[in-house]
C-alpha cells in the first residue's frame, strides 16, 4: 500500500458509534491543561484512577500553555484569546494553592 493510499484510508476511518470533540483551539488547549489538573492531583490519572501529583509538572505544562499563547497572539479569535487567558489564570491560582498546601505539609 502507498503512502498516499494510506493518507487517503486514514482520511475516511470515522468512530460512529464514540464522540469526541471536533479538533480546535480550545480543546486542544483544554486537553493540555488536563494534564495539569492531573499534576496538582485535583483530578485522577485516567489510567491507574490514582492521584497523581507532580508540581515540577504542573508548572512545566502551564508554562507550555503560556508560550503557546505568545506563539499564537494575534492569530487567535477573541473568544479563543480570552479563553487562554483565563485558562492560565485559573491554573497559576490553582498550582499556588496546591503549592502553599504542599508547603505547609513540610513544615
């Protein structure tokens, strides 16, 4: 099978019977900062069901979301840049509280 026959059969292959959201910005991004919920062990791993908490992770993942913010400004759409823009706000102010609790653990 060629390349391009496989571009082709991949273009066709559709999931009828399992729904999954259209691939845009905003669940891209959204799936991303999953991954951070995961880190600051407010949400379970999907595999194991367990927490999961990596700090170092957390700010890793925010970091890479606020870069591809400045990477994207002015390619975006209203809508799309005030989502973004809340997005990181809301998980600073989140890995600021697991951070604090964390810290207050330790001493």
């Amino acid at each position: 099978m060629s390349d391009e026959e496989k571009r082709r059969e991949y273009e066709e292959v559709e999931f009828k019977d399992k729904e999954i959201p259209p691939v845009d910005f905003k669940n891209f991004i959204l799936g991303i900062s999953q991954s951070v919920l995961i880190y600051l062990g407010l949400s379970p791993d999907p595999i194991t069901g367990k927490e999961r908490k990596n700090l170092m992770l957390a700010k890793h993942t925010i970091d890479t979301i606020d870069m591809l913010r400045e990477k994207t400004k002015g390619n975006l759409s209203q809508e799309e840049e005030q989502f973004i823009n809340s997005l990181i706000t809301e998980l600073k102010l989140k890995f600021v509280e697991v951070y604090r609790r964390e810290k207050q653990k330790e001493n």
